[in-house]
C-alpha cells in the first residue's frame, strides 16, 4: 500500500511538563475540520492528560476520538495496549484522518516508532513526523543534566560518554528520534536563554532537526501535521541509548495521587504546590483541584519550582469534586513530605 493511502500519526513526544497535552489540545482546536483522533498515555496508572483533553468541549472531538492507555509507559506496552487501540480507532466506519499520539513524558520513542513495522498496522498506518516538545526554562537551568556545559563538552571529546543520568538518557533518547523540536515556553527566557537553549539541544542532535519557539503551544498545525516523514522505515538514523530488544523499565521513577481538600483560593493551593515540588526528587506535580466557591475545576501543574493554574471548565453537577494530584519524582522521594506540603 502506498504512503498516500496510509493514514498519517503524529507522534509527540517530550519530557515531563514540557507542555504536550497543550499542544495537542491546540492542535485539536485548531484542526480545520480534519478528523482527528488522539492516543494519549501516561506514566503508571494514574490518568490525567486523557481526562484533561476528553473535557475539552471541541467541536467535532468527542470521548470517542480520545483513546487513554494508562497501564504503563506506551514504549512498554505496544503489543498489548497499543496496537489494539489503534486497530480500533482504524476499524471505524469513519476512521480518523489524522492520528496525535501523546507519549508519556518518560516514553522513549523509537521503541513506538518501530512498532509501525508490525504487520498488523504496517499497512494501514505510518509515522508522518516525530515531535519533541522541549520546556524551554527547564532546560535553561540544567533540568537535564548535572553540569551542562561539562556534559557537552564531554560529549564533543567522546561520543560514547556515558549517561549516568536517567533523565538525561530520557531526555535525549527523545530528541534523537525527532523529526522536529518545539522549544515551549520561549516567552519566559530571555534572548541569551533562547540561544543557550537551542545550544544544548543541538549538541543532543546528531543531525539535523528543524527548531521552532512557542508559547503554550501554540502553533500552526501545517507545522506539525504533514511531514511526510515516514519514521518507521529511517530508524537507522534515530539512535538511542537503549538497543533493539533491551529491556526498558522505569525502576528509577515513581508516581503516587495524593487527595486535597477544596482551597479558599487558587493562590493558596498554587502555594502548596509551590513546596511540594522543593521536596528532593520530585519532577512534576499536576492534577485538578476544588476552590470553594468557584463553579469551575482548577487545572494545577508544577514542574521544577515554576507552577502554574487556570480554571478549564465548570463541575459537573453529578462529578465528585474530590481534588487530585499527581505527583512523579524519581525512586525514593518522601511521599509523606510531599502529602504534608499539599496539606499545608
């Protein structure tokens, strides 16, 4: 079957918090018409982006068109997870014109990539273009690595330098299978930041990749949607620190929702997690909240020491309005610190 009569899938990939459920959701508001469907998957269990995006309330993307695979890292678990969810959204009468898969933010993607080859799907469906959304801040400030400037030149002396690093190894298997980079949140570093940005992703590349700036993902879709990349047969030129066939677990992650009580005020509860994300190797903190009084749900996310919030959409009148958050930090964090900081 020819390229043109496969449907096209977008992968987007990118670390924690870098912003990639937004840039889905803009993709989707901004579609045109297009029929589009979304894979969405979280690290662990525990949902949130799925629920996030299904609340949308876009015209023409229904509960139907958002399929969430929370049973572990999509990488993980393509055959049982993966490939039938796409099969089902391919078995439609009206199947979807274009295919946004969202990766978990610890999701290397080669290993998605290369089950495009399976027959099962091979005919039917192809990799249009890889995306890395980059939070721009983050990696400003060495988010990545332990010493930056060390890494990189390490790396223009020795190649084969070792990645001691789980998130560095993460981070940068993720920009080796890029088609493209989003650098996210440019509107927060200033200009000696953006180039110093762009420096460290590039020393990442070992070829090159287009680079684009956004602010909250926002973005033409005829960026993103259209590449023509056909990721599934150029895996020669997408290497990664993890061989085909090697076991790729998360045992230096975890994740846990914690339980929080309606807040007087969004600020306060911004505040809280403020602290909980200064408890040593907690990553990232996200989820809805209750602010008594308010009709609307508050969307909390922290990533690093920076928090933001914003109201998406009112209760519904039959919804439990039991706040969660989710809260992923490396093996070992304090939880009950982390549990103590968003009590307040």
């Amino acid at each position: 079957m020819s390229l043109v009569s496969k449907i096209p899938c977008t992968i987007v990939t990118g670390f924690l918090g870098a912003g990639k459920t937004t840039l889905v959701r803009h993709l989707v508001e901004n579609a045109g018409g297009r029929r589009l469907a979304i894979v969405v998957n979280e690290f662990g269990d525990i949902g949130f982006d799925g629920s996030f995006l299904a609340a949308c309330g876009i015209e023409g993307c229904g509960d139907e068109d958002i399929v969430e695979l929370a049973n572990g890292c999509i990488c993980c678990t393509v055959a049982d997870d993966f490939v039938p969810a796409l099969n089902k959204l391919l078995d439609r009468a009206e199947p979807p014109e274009h295919i946004l898969i969202e990766t978990s933010g610890l999701a290397l993607p080669k290993p998605l990539v290369q089950a495009f080859q399976w027959p099962a799907i091979r005919s039917r469906v192809t990799v249009d273009g890889v995306i890395a959304v980059v939070d721009g801040p983050a990696v400003a400030a060495g988010f990545f690595a332990d010493d930056p400037a060390a890494l990189a030149a390490q790396r223009a002396e020795d190649a084969s330098v070792d990645h001691d690093n789980p998130l560095e190894e993460v981070f940068e298997d993720q920009l080796l299978c890029a088609d493209l980079v989003i650098v996210n949140k440019a509107d927060l570093l200033d200009e000696a930041g953006r180039a110093a940005v762009r420096a460290e992703i590039e020393a990442h590349l070992p070829r090159a990749v287009k680079m684009v700036e956004t602010e909250q993902g926002r973005i033409d879709p005829a960026v993103l949607l259209g590449l023509g990349a056909a990721a599934e047969d150029d895996l020669q030129n997408r290497p990664s620190h993890h061989g085909e066939g090697e076991d790729h677990d998360h045992d230096d992650f975890d994740t846990v929702a914690i339980t929080v009580p309606p807040s007087a005020t969004a600020e306060d509860l911004a505040a809280r997690v403020a602290r909980a994300t200064e408890t040593a190797g907690v990553l990232r903190i996200k989820g809805f909240a209750e602010v008594s009084g308010k009709p609307m749900r508050l969307v909390v996310q922290g990533v690093g020491t920076r928090v933001v919030h914003h109201y998406d959409r009112p209760w519904r009148g039959n919804e439990t309005r039991d706040g969660r958050l989710v809260v992923i930090g490396l093996k070992g964090f304090d939880r009950d610190a982390v549990a103590s900081a968003l009590a307040g």
